[in-house]
C-alpha cells in the first residue's frame, strides 16, 4: 500500500469515527436540521440567521457541519478532492448539494 493510500485510508477513518462518534449519519449532516442553520449559533456568531438552507457552505460552516477541523478539511482535499468546491470572489465555498452527495457515496462504500 503506498503512502497516499494509507494516508487517505487514514483520513477517510478519522472522518467516520468523527461521524459515528456524533451519532448522525453522513447524510443527515448538511439537512437542513443540521448546525449549519442553527440559529442560537449564527446569533452567537454576529452571523446572519438563515431562514433557509444555503445553497453554498463557508470553509468554517462544512467544518462545523462535518465536525471537523480546518486542517482536517484541507488534509482531506489533499488527499482526494472534496466534489462541489468553488470559488466566488477570491473565496472558498461548497455547494451543498455536492457534499450531500459526497457523503452518501462516503457511507455506502
């Protein structure tokens, strides 16, 4: 086994240990129950409240969704491209269609 390979076998553990050990499914992260729309929080942050799901989540809000660092996030990145990355304005988002996605696929193989 190569190094990468190890190192992102590695990754792809620490990620579902993270998930398990929150007791939420992969999927049910970006819902739009998840902390990302979390009111109290976004008030607590002098962020703006969501009435609605974002379309596009910030670097720091899919880590907070995830559960997960920002050094985490970017060794995952590394290692295997995170789907639904763009960038509007010189700015990191992800559409959070795409990491649903990602996640499901993450779950079931």
């Amino acid at each position: 086994m190569t190094k990468n390979k190890k190192q992102r076998a590695r990754l792809i553990g620490q990620m579902q240990k993270k998930q398990r050990d929150a007791k939420l499914s992969p999927v049910d992260l970006p819902s739009a129950a998840s902390p990302v729309d979390e009111p109290a929080r976004a008030v607590d942050r002098g962020k703006p409240v969501y009435s609605f799901a974002p379309l596009v989540l910030t670097v720091a809000e899919l880590c907070y969704a995830l559960g997960i660092s920002r050094t985490t996030l970017y060794r995952i990145e590394k290692v295997q491209s995170l789907p639904g990355r763009v960038v509007i304005g010189g700015q990191v988002r992800y559409v959070r269609s795409e990491i649903e996605r990602w996640l499901a696929e993450q779950s079931c193989g």
